[in-house]
C-alpha cells in the first residue's frame, strides 16, 4: 500500500555571493513559491497541488520511497527524510514524513 508523504517548508537558503554575482536584475533572492512552514501533502506519489514542479522533480524519489515504506539510514527517525530543490540561487529544504494510516 503506498502510503501520503507530508512535506513541510523548514528552510529556504540565500547563496549570498552566488546570487549576487549570477542572478539575473528580474530574480527574487528568495523562492517565491514558499513560506517557512508551508505544508503539502503528496498522495499516491503524486505531485500536491500548488506545488512547483522544479522542486517536485528533486524529491519525489525520496517521497516515492517514504511512500513505499523505505527508510533513510542517515536519518535517525524512521519515515522522515530531509531533501531540498536544486535551485542553487535560491535552494529551498523540505522535510518529508511518512503518514502512516
């Protein structure tokens, strides 16, 4: 049974330097998709509403497996991983928990 996988917002980073040098006179130094806090939930391994599909393409594999029941090792509570877009000028970190029913 594939289980929900609930992402929560806990970062978003500002490369300083990096996006003071590369970016672009029209870009935001900071994700404008996103509020600290936000929640989404992804059913089914599908991509929540409203979300960007830029970062949904960096972690749905990890959503994919907190949905199949797989663990990270490196992550000391089972069900949760941390994963984050790759946006380098305006990354943005989720933490993933599995649902369980």
């Amino acid at each position: 049974m594939v289980k929900d996988v609930k992402i929560t917002v806990v970062a978003m980073l500002k490369p300083g330097k990096v996006f003071d040098e590369l970016a672009a006179d029209t870009v935001t130094p900071e994700c404008a998709m996103y509020k600290i806090g936000g929640e989404y939930v992804s059913k089914g391994i599908n991509m929540p509403e409203g979300f960007c599909s830029w970062a949904w393409a960096d972690i749905q594999r990890d959503v994919a497996h907190l949905a199949m029941d797989g663990d990270f090792p490196w992550i000391k509570e089972p069900g949760k991983m941390v994963s984050c877009c790759t946006d380098g000028l305006r990354p943005v970190v989720f933490k993933l928990e599995r649902i369980e029913p």
